[in-house]
C-alpha cells in the first residue's frame, strides 16, 4: 500500500501566529463565538469546502486527475451536517461517483482508515483520503485554554495499493485506552473541551505497545502532544493549531522526506484512540 | 474464508406516535393521507408527546435534552441482545464499527463510546453512511484478510428528535432505532453471507440532510424516485446473478415507508410472507430499518433459506446483502 500524495489547505482568515480561522475575526471579538450553534450562520467556510481544496492539492502532489479517484473515504470533527457523510459532501463537491463514505476515530482519522485499508486483501485502486476540522467554529473564545491551542484546516491523500510511489505504508495500528490521560469532549450542540492533557511518560505507556520495536526516523506528532514526545526522537508537527484528524496529513504535506528514509506518524484522538502509522518514502 | 452473522439485534424507543396525534397537531395531515401515502401505522420515538404537543421541537437542542433515550443506549440494548444469540460475551468483540446519523456527542466517537461502555479497548471507529450502511458495514468487513474472532457493527439513531412536527411529513416518518450484529469469519453462524455490494452517487449528497444544529430535511419526491428505481435494480441484479426464487427467499427493503415498499415487491411479484418489515409499526429507523427488521425475523431464519437486503438513501448511497440461511 503506498501514500501517492498528500494535500493541505486552510481558511483565509490569519489567527495570529501561524493558525487560521473560518470565523469572520470581528465576529469572534464581538461574541467569542457563544453560542456555539450561532459560528455556522457566520463562517466563511464549510469543512467541507476546505476538504475539497486539500484533496485537489493531495491529486495534484499524486500526479492524478479527479477521475481516477475510484474511492472516497472522509472524516470531520466539525460537521455542519451529522448526514450525510463528508466523503459523500466532498465527493460530491469534486463531482465524483464513486463509493464514498466516512471513517471516523477523531484524532485517529488516518490511522483508523489505513488500518483497515492494509488489511484489505482487494483495495480498490485508487483512494482519496480527506479529513476536514473547522475546530475554530466550536471553540468558547470566552475562556479556557482551547482558543490558544486549535486551528482550522484540512488535509488529504491519495491510497493506492497498484502505484509504488511517495511513501510505502509499511506498518499500521490503531486501538482504543480507556485509562488514556488524554480526553477531549465534545458535544453535538456545544463547545470543544480539553478535559485532560497526558504526561510524557504516560503517553509513552499508551503508545508503546504499538510502536516498532526499532527506529531512528523523524516522528510526525500531533501538534497538540508535541511538547510530551519531543524527548522521543526527532519530532515534527505542523504549526497551524491541533486540527485533529487532520493533522498527520497536513504535517506531511509540509516536510521533505529523503528518499528511503522512514517516518513514524503518532496519532491520538480524545476519545482514548491510539494510532501509529510506519511510513517509508519511496520516490 | 465465509463472513457468518452469528447474532443480530435490536431495539427501540418506546414512545408511540399515532396517526391520529400527527392530525391533531394540525400542520395540513390526517391519519388518512399518512397511511395512503406513506404507509404507516405508528411509529416510535424518543421525545415525550406533550413536548412535542407544546414545541413541535422547534428547538432541537431542547429536544435532546428532554429525549428519554440516546442513541449509544439504543446502541447497547441492541448489543446485548445480538451478543446473548451468538452465544458469546461482549468481552469476546474484537473490533467495532458503528454508524450514527445524530450523535448526542461529536467527540468520542460513538463507537468509542459504546466500547467505553463495553470496556472494550480495542479498534472502534465510525463507518458512516446512514441509511445503506448495513451494506456498507458488510462490504467494508468482507474486505478483511483476516478478522478478530468477533466483530460487532452498530447502526444507531434517534432521529425523531432533530424533527420538526410542524412538517406534516417528517413528523408521521420517523421512528428511533438500532441494530447490533456480531460477524465473525473463525465461526458459522446462523447466515452466511454470499454477496454484497455498496455504491454512491454523492453530486447528489444535499437530497437528505439532518443539519448539526437543525433538523431533518431531504427532497422527498426525487428521494422517493431514486429509491424505488435503485431498490428494484438492486433486487433484479441480485435475480439474476444468484437465480432468487421468492416463493421461499426473503426480501428486506430500506424501511423509509411501508407505500415505497409495496410498489417495489409488486414490481419485483415477492409475496407479502416473504418480505420483512417494521416500518409499519416503527417508522423509518435510517440505517437500523433494515438490519433490525432481520433481528425481529431471527427465528423464523431457515437453513438453505435466502435473505436478500436492498437499502438506499442518503449519500445518495445504496448497496445490497445476500445471505443464506445455514
């Protein structure tokens, strides 16, 4: 199984530092985005949107144009609708017809799908892979730590078992920890909070029965577990706010990866899931 | 390698909505337009009946709150009742995958959520497609090479409380419901499965919609088109590929409404006794219609017997599953 591309994109709306935001920035100074259910008669942008624009770029990276997409799966933490699925909305948008449908582990968005797409014994030929996170749109800017830590983005790629090009999937795990220190919550008609961040050594005791038993390659972290892996290696994240599901794809749309090196993706989503992704590029 | 369901549950709300309470409201129904062209009977729901008197649940939000039941407890009763006939204990599911058209909470997951409540720590995540997805879950586990010994695949919904009862025909359609099935490729169970098949058409994705924060909304009569000309195609590839015979195969539809249906079996000549349903009394239950349909039928599930499920809507997805009584 190979990753041919991966794509990225975010909304026009700076945040400061490197974050964007799909809100209007008056509108956040003015109401702090309360009531929650109010921030989709003002965004700019659906996820869906977004998700679009990251798949076009993950299609460009791979090389391939719409039509050869044979497969959509998607994944949102931000819905605007809870039906149909976003693979469906984004498929849709890209006017695609093809099977279409959502794989969803939150944080574990890409994990989960290729977790089940290297079990496969006949993948369809070619995947696009997108996960979309408007997280601004479901964050209380009136308090909490939360306004300070997500962002809104998507990020996508292209799964193929046929071509060997870009990064060879060499290893894949996903599982759930009930004992996880890291949980996140998130209502359907409230705002997204952070319930509990983990140490390092306890993130460590999450992931270890998961990860290879040797090493020495870049890790993709997510953004907001940077600080406790860091010690693990060599580490790397995108810095455009958490963005959930989106994460890993959207930190290897940004980095070079030299030929033949390995890259280890660390996945966590606050609902106890854990997942790990062994990459090697291979072109 | 055969994919057997070794189990397969259900359950509901336990809310009853009659025809004659839809007419009561006075949003230009009667009971006697409902049955003529939709085709049911009552349906069940989770919003108490003097709420909806009073609101029409014109704020869903409030609707969740007063709601006397949740789709992860729909979830678990269905569970447990899929778990107690393949004979195995919950602590024995080795994978879960779930579908819900409205959760109660975006994060976790529901499938995290019912693993929680399961004590599970094992790979959960959701397979989302609404009311094909018994299709979609089958095919999506079909593809494994190899599987946990059991695999449990949830559809849950309680989509009576993101209706607006002003409408006078989403009110009379929606019924609450789940199905839990417990699928394993290391252990026969009662049916086998021979073939499945799930398919989209997403340019058409905005025909049926249940908004985050609205409520249930679709473009009923494109809908109602697509779905029977889909079914009927559906049941005529699966005649002709596999040579189905319905004076003793069984066919199960997508339970939208009990009308659609009888202008399918009519095209298709399967008679009444062989074809299973609940919409009649339950209302459409989106994904959980048709599986939970086949869980009220357990019983009656004869070796050699064929069981043939062709299910549409949103996406525009839609997909089929045989099976075969062992």
């Amino acid at each position: 199984m190979y990753i041919l591309g991966f794509g990225k994109a975010f909304p026009n709306h700076p945040l400061g530092d490197q974050r964007f935001t799909s809100l209007p920035i008056p509108y956040i100074k003015e109401t702090k985005n309360v009531p929650i259910k109010n921030a989709l008669m003002h965004a700019v942008n659906s996820p869906s949107e977004i998700g679009e624009i990251a798949l076009r770029a993950a299609l460009e990276k791979a090389k391939l144009s719409t039509e050869e997409v044979t497969y959509v799966i998607g994944d949102t933490s931000t819905p605007w609708e809870t039906c149909p699925s976003e693979g469906q909305r984004v498929a849709g948008r890209l006017g695609l017809k093809v099977p279409s449908y959502d794989v969803t582990a939150i944080g574990c968005a890409l994990s989960a799908s290729l977790f089940a797409i290297t079990r496969w014994s006949d993948p369809p030929s070619l995947i696009a892979w997108v996960s979309s996170n408007l997280i601004t749109q479901v964050i209380d800017f009136s308090e909490g730590t939360e306004k300070d830590l997500f962002g809104d983005g998507a990020g996508a790629c292209i799964i193929s078992a046929d071509k060997e090009q870009g990064f060879k999937v060499e290893k894949v795990e996903y599982t759930l920890n009930h004992n996880s220190k890291f949980i996140i919550e998130q209502d359907l008609f409230g705002a997204i909070k952070i319930k509990s961040l983990p140490t390092s050594d306890e993130l460590k005791k999450e992931f270890e029965p998961l990860l290879p038993q040797k090493f020495d390659g870049l890790i993709v972290a997510p953004p907001i577990l940077e600080k406790q892996i860091s010690s693990w290696g060599e580490v790397i994240s995108h810095k455009h706010g958490e963005l959930l599901g989106s994460n890993s794809a959207v930190t290897l749309a940004e980095i070079d990866v030299p030929v033949d090196s390995q890259v280890l993706v660390l996945e966590k989503s606050g609902g106890g899931g854990t997942g790990m992704i062994l990459l090697r590029r291979v072109s | 390698m055969t994919l057997s369901i070794l189990g397969i549950g259900f359950s509901h709300s336990d809310i009853a909505l009659s025809n004659q309470f839809l007419e009561d409201l006075d949003i230009g129904t009667n009971a006697q337009w409902i049955i003529e062209k939709i085709g049911i009977e009552s349906r069940v729901i989770s919003l108490p009946i003097p709420y909806i008197e009073k609101t029409r649940n014109q704020d869903p939000e409030e609707g969740l709150k007063v709601a006397t039941t949740t789709p992860t407890e729909l979830a678990l009763k269905a569970t447990s009742m899929a778990c107690e006939r393949a004979g195995i204990s919950p602590s024995q599911i080795g994978m879960i995958i779930c579908d819900c058209v409205r959760p109660n909470h975006i994060i976790p997951t529901e499938a995290q959520r019912i693993a929680k409540a399961l004590d599970l720590s094992i790979p959960a995540f959701e397979v989302l497609t609404a009311c094909p997805v018994f299709a979609l879950h089958i095919d999506f586990i079909k593809r494994f090479k190899e599987l946990p010994e059991y695999v449990l695949a949830i559809t849950t919904s309680a989509v009576s409380q993101v209706v607006n009862y002003n409408d006078r025909s989403d009110g009379a359609i929606w019924g609450d419901g789940a199905s839990a099935c417990i699928l394993s490729t290391k252990h026969l169970g009662k049916l086998k499965i021979i073939d499945s098949e799930f398919d989209a058409d997403p340019t058409r994705s905005n025909a049926v919609v249940i908004d985050r924060f609205g409520w249930f909304h679709q473009d009923g009569r494109a809908v109602r088109d697509f779905s029977v000309r889909q079914t009927v195609r559906l049941i005529k590839r699966a005649e002709e590929k596999f040579g189905l015979d319905w004076s003793k195969d069984v066919f199960i539809g997508h339970q939208a409404n009990a009308t659609m249906l009888e202008q399918i079996t009519t095209n298709r000549k399967i008679p009444e006794q062989n074809h299973w349903h609940n919409v009649r009394c339950i209302g459409n239950q989106a994904g959980a219609g048709a599986p939970a349909s086949l869980a009220m039928r357990w019983d009656d599930i004869k070796p050699g017997m064929r069981v043939l499920t062709a299910v549409v809507g949103a996406g525009l997805s839609w997909g089929s599953v045989l099976m075969e009584g062992v």
